[in-house]
C-alpha cells in the first residue's frame, strides 16, 4: 500500500477544494458537454466541480483506495487506477487535460518528453493543456526546502513536506503525516526537477503553444528567482 492509501482519509484536511483552482481550470474547458480528463485526480473533487456542469469527466490516479472514493463521491463519472504516463491508452479525445499538484515532478525526463506527446494527441485542436508543479527554477537554487507545515483540525494534525538533497537530477521528497501526537505515515520519494525553460522546450518540441506561465491560480506572475509554484497553460493550435 502506497503512503497515498494511508493519506485518503486526511486528504481533504489537507488539500481542501479551492474555488480559485477550479474557475482557473474551468476558463479553459470549453463549452459544456465536453470531455476533460484530470491527470492525478486523488479522490476527484475536481471532477465532481465539472460535472456539476455537465462535463464529461475522466479521472486518473495511481492509488486505488484515491480512485474508489472518486468513484463512490460521482459514479457519474469515469475513473481509473492507472499510471499518467498510460495517457495514450485511453483512446478519448478531451478538450481539456490537467495535472495539479505537482505530478509531473514523479516522472523523469524521458517519460515526460513521451507522455507530451500523449497529451497532444490526446486533445483536440483548440483544445488545452495545463499543469501545475513546484517551481524548480528557484528550487534548484537551494540545497534542502523545507514547506510551511499544514496545521489543521483544531491543531490535531500536522501535515510536513520537505526537498532534501536537491540537485538537477534528483530530490528526495519527504512527507510526515502527525494526528494527535502519532505518526500516521512518515515517507521519501525520489522527485525529478526541470526548469520552466526544460518543460518550454519539451512542449514546444511536442506541438504546443504557450499560452500563459504563472505562479498561482490568481494568475500571478511567475518568478524564477522566488516562489513556489509554476503553472503552464498550452493550446494545441
């Protein structure tokens, strides 16, 4: 079982749905009706905001325990425990495909460069591409970052993130999980950084257009030298 099982139940403590995330995704879905595919879905709130809206929504996720609670919250629905990079296997065409959360950091460069070209073949023309990750430009700068830690539920749980040993090619990603005093889960992932420019470079290479580079979902500038975030917006022409 993957730290991910182990983190379902605090999920939405931690990372609760943000109306600002989706109004920004939701700009860039088109009209009504159509398909839009969630890559790293977790328990799918954000599928669930967009059929509301009458989307027809796929998500995916590589923890199953993630992909049975979206499939409980909206059977409407489509959801499957497979891998990102399994993207071509799903045969559909969407108008939208996103990736939050920093999912993208969890593939190294070769499986990003061939996953692009999934995804573009994968939207329609028109269509868009947005994803989210940590901003690696400002973080390859450091040699250990370590994030504010999350309190939350009446300060009964506290949710730690940390980069230690960051290089270009590699960071170890830790993350502790503390309710009541315990440890739920206490755990280290291997991480694959690439700079705004790498990935600028590998979706131009692929097809895309650059339609937009920001730091948060408010649309605020991207900055290089600071901040946390960068997000990618990219249209196939």
């Amino acid at each position: 079982m993957s730290f991910y099982s182990d983190f379902a139940p605090y999920y939405d403590l931690v990372f609760p749905v943000r109306e600002q995330v989706y109004s920004f995704l939701r700009e860039y879905a088109g009209r009504s009706g159509g398909a839009v595919l969630d890559a790293g879905c977790g328990p799918g709130h954000y599928c669930g905001l967009f059929l509301r809206e009458g989307f027809q929504v796929t998500g995916i996720d590589l923890d199953q325990m993630m992909i049975d609670e979206a499939l409980t919250a909206y059977p409407q629905g489509v959801f499957r425990c497979m891998d990102i990079v399994g993207i071509g296997s799903l045969k559909n065409s969407f108008q939208l495909i996103y990736s939050i959360g920093n999912v993208l950091a969890h593939l190294p460069f070769e499986s990003v460069e061939s996953l692009l070209g999934d995804i573009y073949a994968s939207i329609e023309s028109g269509g868009y591409w947005i994803f989210q990750v940590v901003n690696w430009d400002y973080l390859m700068t450091l040699k250990d970052y370590t994030f504010p830690v999350k309190t939350i539920a009446g300060e009964e749980v506290t949710f730690h993130r940390s980069y230690c040993r960051i290089s270009p090619e590699q960071v170890t990603f830790e993350v502790q999980l503390v309710s009541e005093g315990k440890t739920v889960f206490n755990e280290h992932s291997r991480l694959y950084p690439l700079t705004s420019e790498a990935y600028s470079q590998l979706h131009q290479a692929a097809g895309f257009s650059l339609e937009g580079v920001y730091s948060g979902f408010d649309k605020s500038e991207f900055m290089s030298d600071g901040g946390t975030g960068l997000i990618m917006v990219y249209k196939k022409p």
